[in-house]
C-alpha cells in the first residue's frame, strides 16, 4: 500500500491524469557515472523513467561501487623524475602514479 492509503491502480490512475508517466527500463546491465576523480558503477541497477510536462527524470536504484580515475602521466614527468632521482624509467612512473602525478613528491619519494 501507498501512503495515505491509496493502492496502486489508483495511484496511476492519479499520475495519469496529471499527465505523469512512468516506465521501468528493462534489461539494464550497468550504469556508470563518469565525474573527473572517477567512475560510480552501478553493475545490477534497477532504473525507471518518469516523464512530466515534458522534462524527463530518471532514478537508478542500486549500490555503486566507486573506481578511481587513475592519472596521465606524461612522458616528459616520468623523464624528469627518473633522471632527478636517478632511476628506472617504470620506477618514475610508479612513483607519479602513486604521488597522483605529484613531481616534487616522486623524486622525495625516490631519494628518501
């Protein structure tokens, strides 16, 4: 039962009426949400639509799972830092990944 006692076949029958339409999107096999720190992975999300005067709004129901966005390191960083700290060149890299591209922080990492 809805709130204020209201079943269901009533209740569409009320959005119908107020011009409201709501539809389940089937077969949904994930969702991700790509912001510049990184990814939300919905992988089993159940998603409806709800469309009202025009404006389209969608839910996701789910548990997200949160990815990392793991930073570009150029080339010319993982040269600097390998030749200051006097190290492989994978080595450079590993430490500006772990610094978060961080070039002051890899080579004081590298020297320590």
């Amino acid at each position: 039962m809805l709130p204020g006692n209201i079943n269901p076949r009533q209740m569409k029958a009320m959005m119908k009426k107020l011009g409201m339409q709501v539809e389940q999107i089937e077969d949904v096999q994930s969702i991700v949400i790509k912001t510049p720190k990184g990814n939300w992975i919905f992988d089993q999300a159940e998603v409806s639509s709800m469309t009202m005067q025009g404006q389209t709004t969608y839910q996701v129901t789910g548990t997200p799972r949160f990815e990392p966005v793991a930073p570009e390191i150029p080339n010319e960083d993982v040269a600097m830092v390998a030749v200051q700290a006097n190290v492989p060149a994978e080595k450079a890299k590993a430490a500006l990944i772990a610094s978060k591209g961080d070039i002051a922080e890899a080579i004081m990492k590298l020297t320590q």
